[in-house]
C-alpha cells in the first residue's frame, strides 16, 4: 500500500518537473490564489465578521474553483505550450495552407 503511494508521488513529481515554467507559473499562481481565499475565509470566521460578508466570500471561493475557473485555467496552460521552442505556443502557429491547422 504504502509502495503504490510512493511510486504516485514519486510519478507526480516527475511531471511537474518536466514542465514549462510558463504552465508551472499559471498553476502555482491559481493554487496560491485558491490557498489565499480560504484562509481569507477562515480568519473571517475565526473573527466572527458580519454573516453577509462570510456568505460573499464563499460564493467567490466556490466561483473559483467551480468547473469552468479550473477550464479556463486549463485553457490557459494548455495555450502556452511551446513544444518546439520558437517562443510561439503551437497553439498560436497557424500555416498558410496547412489544413491540419486549429
């Protein structure tokens, strides 16, 4: 059992370590910016501030990591990948002609 989860763990870091720094930048920042708000929340809470304010603050949390935050920065990162390394996304390299082309 224990074994399954080292190889997982030791698989997700490999991952994360092979990717571009771009698409590392956007995640980390989204999983900061999530981190932040429920610790906003949290003191909120610990400092018994008005209900209204508490009920705002979790429709915001839920807005941002409800499905279509956690596509659009999916989107994000999957625009900014580079694979041959001309600093185009290849998602943005269009050639005249090319019928394969997005």
């Amino acid at each position: 059992m224990f074994e399954k989860i080292k190889k997982l763990i030791v698989s997700a870091r490999n991952k994360v370590n092979s990717m571009s720094p771009k698409i590392m930048a956007v995640i980390v920042g989204y999983f900061i910016a999530v981190v932040l708000l429920v610790l906003t929340y949290y003191a909120a809470w610990m400092l018994w501030l008005d209900k209204i304010f508490m009920s705002d603050l979790l429709a915001l949390i839920r807005e941002v990591i409800g499905p279509a935050m956690v596509a659009f920065v999916t989107f994000i990162a999957t625009s900014l990948v580079d694979k041959d390394g001309d600093g185009v996304p290849d998602k943005f390299e269009k050639k005249v002609g090319d019928k394969n082309a997005e």
